[in-house]
C-alpha cells in the first residue's frame, strides 16, 4: 500500500492534479506513513525469532551487501521498465508508427537484455575470473552510455536508424545488471550461528529459505523500482509537455493526444509537427532523467565491494 499510494500520487500529479490537491497530498501523506511502518513491523517480527516469517528480514538492511543488491537492482528496473514503455510511445508519437511497428523497433532493446544476461552467465561462471560485482558495474556504464546517447537523438520526421545500436547497448547494459544481480544474490547469504544448531538440517534449511527470500527480493526491488522510475519520468515529460501545449491545443484536445496518440495525425499538419516535436523534447528529458539513475547505481554497487569478491562456485 505504500507504494501504491506513492504511484499513484505521481501519476496523477502526471494527469495534471496539483501537487497540493487533497488526492495527490493525501496519497503522499499515506505513503509517508505506512513505510515507517512497514520498517517497524519488519524489525518487529525478526526480532520476536518466532515462527512467523517476516517479508523483508532485518538482516538484509543491515548488512550493506545484501542492501546494495537491491539498491541497485532497483535503479536498474527503473531503466528497464521506462525504456520498455516509453521507447514504443516514442516511435507513435514522433514518428507517426503504428503500435506493432512500434513494438517491433522496440526489439533491439528487448533482444539486447537477455543476451547481456548470457554474457554474464558466461563470464562468471564456475571457475571463471570475472566476479559478478564487476559485471554490475560494466552493465550501470553500458546503461549511462545508452540512455545518454539516446538523449542526443536530434529530432525529425524520419526514423534515423542509428538509434537502434543506442537500444542495443542501453539493453546489453541492462541485461548485465539483472543478470549479474541474479547470480550473485545466492552468494550473499549469511548464516547466523543460532539459527544452525543442527548442521546437517538447519544449515540446508537456513540456505534455502534465504536464498528463496533475497532471490524474491531481487525481483520485487526491481518492480518497484519500473513502478516508481516510470511515474517520475511521465510526471515529467507529461507536465514539460502540457505546459507548451497550452494555447496551441484546447484543454479538451491536450486531453485526447494524452489519451490516444493516433488524435495526433487528426490536427492540423503544421499543429502535428509542433506536438511531435514537443513529445520528442519530453522523451529527451526521460532520458536524461535515466541518466541519473544510471549513475547511482554506481554507489549501490560500492556498498557490496569486498576485499575478497564474491564469485560463483
């Protein structure tokens, strides 16, 4: 419920709600409480040790290893949910594609994230020399060069194909990233003393029920943050937009291109090329915004640097 208030306080806000109306304030104000509280019963429950499992165990914010995964698997479903999205409304609303087509220029990018997974699988395998914490890094540098490259596209009426090699190395990036962070989530467990008294059971059973749960928190980190990385760079692009679409376009006809990108081919000619100009400026700025959280997961990943790296065996 905490992330749904925050979500949809900024999606509304991206509507075109004032960020000081009752809807938006009061979702803001939900959101601020209840993740204090979702911390405290956190703690709570792993403290109490009893029977009761708790969702996001303690353990995991205090051990700067573990909370450096998420961190930066969160910055990475930002970039990876936002260029899933908002790539394709590019092409319709820029180009004047249809969605399937636009769907298919999407396919760089969509062919590019597993195929940089497979590279670290390859590259820190069993044995290997690569540790996976170095291929996090490479993968945040692929994804800064990507979505900054990208953000340099100049603005026409034609597709310019040279994009689609942007798309590919946003995508290596973030195939890197998840990948690599899939690996390594095994690898970071710590098993506590009092929670293995029987070698033999307790040890498998403290391995599994960890491993289960950070592999969990890996992916839900990483919706998470698609979740919140999507309504901040649509809050902002929309409210970019909107402001010098006022006085070209009705509030009634803003309305319409917000809801159907098609109403776009239905304005006048000179009218279509400013408002696709206009969404093609406001995609520029989504993707300077990803540069931002490209570059912090640079830090993320600091927090889980070890004199010795973890590596796959």
């Amino acid at each position: 419920m905490a992330m749904v208030g925050l979500v949809f306080a900024l999606q509304q806000a991206a509507e075109g709600w004032s960020w000081s109306s009752a809807l938006v304030a009061s979702c803001f104000v939900v959101s601020a409480i209840l993740w204090p509280a979702f911390i405290v019963w956190e703690w709570l429950v792993t403290s109490r040790g009893d029977v009761q499992e708790p969702v996001f165990p303690w353990r995991f914010v205090k051990n700067r290893v573990v909370l450096g995964l998420l961190l930066s698997t969160f910055f990475t479903g930002v970039l990876f949910t936002v260029c899933v999205i908002q790539l394709p409304l590019k092409f319709q609303a820029e180009y004047d594609t249809s969605p399937l087509s636009a769907g298919i220029y999407l396919l760089p990018f969509t062919l590019a994230c597993p195929t940089g997974s497979f590279v670290v699988a390859i590259l820190t395998r069993p044995g290997g020399d690569m540790p996976p914490i170095l291929m996090l890094l490479i993968g945040a540098g692929f994804q800064i060069i990507g979505v900054s490259l990208m953000s340099t596209v100049k603005i026409t009426k034609e597709i310019w194909t040279g994009q689609y090699g942007y798309e590919v190395i946003t995508g290596l990036g973030v195939g890197m990233s998840i990948g690599a962070a899939s690996i390594i989530a095994p690898f970071i467990i710590e098993i506590e003393s009092d929670l293995c008294k029987n070698f033999f059971t307790g040890l498998k059973m403290v391995l599994i029920k960890y491993t289960a749960v950070i592999a969990s928190s890996v992916v839900q980190f990483r919706v998470m943050g698609g979740a919140v990385g999507l309504a901040v760079v649509t809050c902002i692009a929309n409210t970019y937009i909107k402001s010098h679409l006022v006085g070209l376009l009705t509030d009634t006809e803003i309305v319409a291109v917000f809801e159907s990108l098609a109403t776009i081919s239905k304005l006048p000619l000179q009218v279509q090329e400013i408002v696709r100009s206009m969404f093609a400026r406001g995609f520029i700025l989504q993707m300077k915004t990803l540069i931002g959280f490209g570059v912090v997961q640079f830090p993320a990943v600091a927090l889980m640097w070890q004199k010795k790296a973890i590596r796959v065996t």
